[in-house]
C-alpha cells in the first residue's frame, strides 16, 4: 500500500507465442520468465496483490507455484484476441471480487521485460503521491534522428527539416510497454490510461523487451553478469604496474559489473581509472571498502595490492564475498578464495593458488604488437628497471654501457617515482647517445623497437617475452628472487643479485649479447615459443569455475 492506495499488479501472459514457443514457461536464468515478473512485483513494498491472467495451464501452475493468484482467460476468444485493455480490466474486476474490495491503483507489468528492478517499480508508485495524476508509463530515452514513409507516393522523408546533430535534438522518450500504473477510475474494457500521465524513465537495460531469440540471449548474459569490486592502487611509490594489470583485466571483462575501489589519498590512480571510462569510488580504510561493496551489491572481490592481511580477508569472507588476490605476498592469501600469481614463487601445495605466467594479463597494448624481428646490428639499447629504482640501476647500467664500444642509441625510461630526475636528465642531456623518458604511456612502442632490453626482474620481463626483445635482466631486491620466470629456459639472461654483480660480469655479458646474433636469436625464439595471449582467458575460467563451487557450497550450507 502506498498513501493508503491499495494496489494490484496485473501480468499478463498469453500463451500462444509465435516467435518464441512456450516463452513465458521456458528458463530464463534457471527461471521461467515468468518468474521474473512475479519477482519483481512480490518484492515491492507497496504491491498488495499479484495476479497473473493467462490461457495456458502450463504459465499458470507455474504462476500458483510461485505463490500468486491466476485468472484463466478462455482460449475461445473472438477474432484477433481480446484488447490488453480488457485483459487487464478482466483481471483486475475477477481479482477484486475474491478479496472483496477495490483496488486504487492497478499496474500492468509486463513478463517480456524480466530487467525491470522492483526499485524502479516502487518508484513509479511513488509518484502517485502527486493526487492529480492518472497514470504513470514506462519509457527509455531514444534520441534518434528520424523518417517516416509516405505509401501513397512509395519515398522515405526525414522527420526534420535541417539535419541537426544527434547532442542537439530535443530529448525524446519511447515507452517501453514494461510498467502501466493507473488509478482504478481510468480503467475499463477499451483504455487503461488517463489523461494527466508522468513517465519512469528506464535504464537501457530495463528497457530490454523479449521479441525474439536475440532479445533471449541478451537478458540471459545480462543476468548472468556478475558485480566486482577491484580494490588496486597507483601513486608515485609504486607506480602504476598494478593498476594497469586491472585495467586491462576489467577492459575484457566486458560481461560483468566492474567498480574500482582505490584509496582516496592517490589522485594518481583516480586519474587513469577515469581516462580508462570506468566507475570507481574511494575508500579511507577497511570499513568503508566495506561499505562500498555493501552498497554496490559486489559478489566477487579482488585484491591486487600487494600485501593483504588475515583480517581483512576473513572479513571479507564472513560477508559473503567470494575473493580473488593477484600477486599477494602478506598473511591474507592464505585466506583467499583464490590467488593468482604470476610471478611470486608460491608454496604448490597450497590449494587456492595458481602459479606461472599463463596467470598474467597483458596490456592491452601488447595485444596490438607484432614479435621483434632480429636484425644483426644492435642499434638500440632500452633501460627499464621496475618501480622507483631505488638504488639508480638506470644510471649504473647506463655508466657501464657508455664505457663500452657500444655507440648507438639508448633510451631509458624512469618511473613517477624516481629521485633527483632533473639532475640526471642535466647529466646526459649533452648526450646524443641517451634519451631520458618519465611517465611514457606507449610503452611496448619503445619496446618493440629495442633490440636489447635490460631490466629488473619483474613483469617488465612478460612484456619482453611477449614482444620477443632479448632481455638482460637483474635482481634488485629480496622479493624479485622469488620470480621464477626471469630464467635461460624463457630467453632470459638472468645476470642475478645485483648487489652480488660486478662491473666486469655485466659488461662481459651484455658486449657478448650485442655481438652474439645467434644467441639473440635464440632468445626471441625461446620467447616467442610461450603463450602470454590468454592470461585473462585462464584468470576467467579459473574464476568461473571457483565461484561455480562457492555458490554451491554455499547453497549446501
């Protein structure tokens, strides 16, 4: 009841489809489609009464099982059927003598638009607080440039005179035919409308009607989309490599919800989710990450930050998440519902991890470059050290490059983070060997073109793989020991600790690389033999499968 309006939904749902046999009885997301309309109303706080009208037997077992009243239309109807007018009016008349009492408010809602939220048709009754309207119809924004057909002289004429652009034609609405709210005076055998009417504009989703097997497939996908909270993190510090590897992932996750959390002290990562087009919302602790999946309905949580705590994914779980980790060393990948790590040597026993490059994601750019080709010359050397480069790696393996013979080009790109840029920018800018970069966005362009990469051993060594550029590549901290991947087998020349290396082994190694075709062909080709295409595809099924069993589980419980 709303304003002490008594109010009765009226489905409607003839048997006798064409296009689609059986429609309103055939599963829907495990539901008869009916079931979603009978859903959507019984889940109203204003709804009273739910009644389906139906000829088929079949629509109304199904109807009565779900709990609501039915109301048989007889097959034996006259030429063309009778008007939706009259079936409602039909239906609401039978409907009010079993309770006895008048409704205020009737709604006709239609089963062919199973999207329709109960938000949506609780707000549609709640503009009935206005006393003077009559009637309130569904519709969805359709601003399309026109034309209409003219039979008489067989042409097709535009609906303007000046072809204006699309931004600056008028807003226009289409009904939709999904929600019809009338006050009960209004209705009758030939019209269920009034004269005083107001609209609910609908999502473009809601607006979704089923009229053919395509309109099917689309609501099925729609409703099998899953909500996901990715909590990451970008800042100067630790750059942008988390937040990228989200990116790209949610980029493909074009099937399901996806809302960045990040914490509200970095800008940095604020700015690229909202160049990359997607929602987010900013957290200042635990409880309000909590609050935000809370209120965005999430069902599948996933942490890429690095170092995640017991408690917090404990927490996560007693909610009811089901929670993914990438790349997490701390106490709460123990926990997890599932881990993926692509780089960090993990303990194999460990049921919920999933180890090994066919775990990592590309950027979406990588997708889009061809394998290096390797050419005799080495005219292009490209520096790369991970993160802030704490201990100057750049400029060391600069210095060691320079007093080689070596004397073609090198570039070197710095992280957000590194210290005291300008004044190693004004070190080499005299330079016309060295070429300084910071805060590069096209980074498999410079790639592509290096004929030899040196870097850290971290996912910059994917990206190389992945390109087939002979990479030199270093330890630079205790926690790059434990990436396995950075080895001979992978086309790597893995150099070791570098606090362990000295000035003598790197040069060795890297003038016997520059001099060595055949063994830079070797290289590309032990890269190129490894798939790093179909890390997300691999991430999903796992995913898939995992929150396949932690819904059944959790159903058996």
């Amino acid at each position: 009841m709303f304003n002490n309006n008594k109010i009765l939904v009226v489905i409607p749902a003839n048997g006798n489809s064409k296009k689609i046999p059986r429609k309103y009885a055939r599963l829907l997301h495990d539901k008869p489609l009916i079931f979603h309309a009978i859903n959507c109303a019984k889940s109203s706080q204003y709804v009273d009464d739910v009644v389906v009208t139906t000829d088929d037997s079949e629509i109304a077992s199904i109807s009565e099982k779900v709990g609501v009243s039915v109301i048989r239309c007889s097959k034996e109807l006259p030429e063309g059927g009778m008007s939706l007018s009259a079936i409602v009016f039909n239906a609401m008349v039978e409907k009010e003598k079993s309770a006895f009492d008048e409704y205020d408010i009737v709604i006709k809602l239609s089963p062919t638009s199973p999207l329709i939220k109960t938000q949506t048709l609780d707000k549609a009754i709640e503009k009935f607080d206005d006393f003077a309207l009559e009637t309130v119809i569904s519709v969805v924004e359709d601003n399309h440039l026109s034309w209409s057909y003219d039979e008489e002289n067989r042409r097709y004429f535009p609906n303007y005179v000046e072809r204006p652009d699309k931004n600056d034609l008028p807003k226009s609405f289409r009904e939709t035919g999904a929600i019809i709210a009338t006050r009960r005076g209004f209705i009758n055998e030939v019209s269920f409308i009034g004269d005083n009417v107001n609209v609910i504009e609908l999502s473009d989703e809601e607006a979704i009607v089923i009229d053919s097997f395509k309109d099917w497939w689309i609501v099925e996908l729609l409703l099998r989309r899953k909500r996901m909270g990715i909590v990451v993190n970008a800042h100067d510090e630790i750059g942008t490599r988390r937040l990228d590897t989200c990116l790209s992932f949610a980029s493909k996750m074009v099937s399901h919800e996806v809302l960045f959390i990040l914490d509200e002290k970095y800008e940095l990562g604020q700015d690229l989710v909202k160049k990359a087009g997607f929602n987010f919302k900013v957290y200042d602790g635990h409880e309000s990450i909590y609050n935000i999946l809370e209120e965005f309905g999430c069902q599948i949580v996933i942490n890429d930050v690095s170092n995640t705590t017991e408690e917090y994914i404990t927490d996560l779980k007693e909610k009811g998440y089901f929670v993914v980790n990438f790349d997490d060393v701390g106490a709460g990948s123990n926990f997890a519902n599932v881990v993926f790590d692509s780089l960090y040597e993990h303990d194999l026993s460990d049921t919920n991890v999933y180890n090994g490059q066919k775990f990592h994601v590309l950027k979406d750019e990588f997708y889009l470059q061809p394998h290096k080709i390797i050419t005799q010359e080495v005219n292009n050397i490209l520096i790369m050290i991970d993160g802030n480069d704490p201990k100057h790696l750049s400029e060391t393996f600069l210095e060691l490059i320079l007093s080689t013979t070596y004397d073609k080009k090198i570039n070197i790109i710095l992280g957000r983070g590194y210290e005291n840029i300008e004044q190693f920018i004004s070190k080499y800018e005299s330079n016309p060997l060295v070429q300084i970069y910071q805060n590069v966005s096209n980074i498999s362009d410079f790639m592509f073109k290096a004929d030899i990469l040196i870097t850290s051993a971290s996912k910059i060594v994917y990206d190389a793989c992945a390109l087939g550029i002979p990479t030199i590549s270093v330890y630079q901290n205790d926690l790059e020991t434990s990436h396995v991947f950075a080895n001979s087998v992978n086309g790597i020349l893995n150099l070791g600790d570098v606090d362990s290396l000295t000035r003598e082994e790197f040069i060795d190694e890297f003038l016997k690389l520059v001099n060595d075709y055949d063994l830079r062909v070797e290289m590309h080709n032990k890269m190129k033999a490894i798939d790093l295409q179909h890390g997300y595809e691999n991430i999903y099924a796992v995913i898939k499968e995992e929150y396949r069993n932690f819904i059944m589980n959790d159903d058996v419980s």
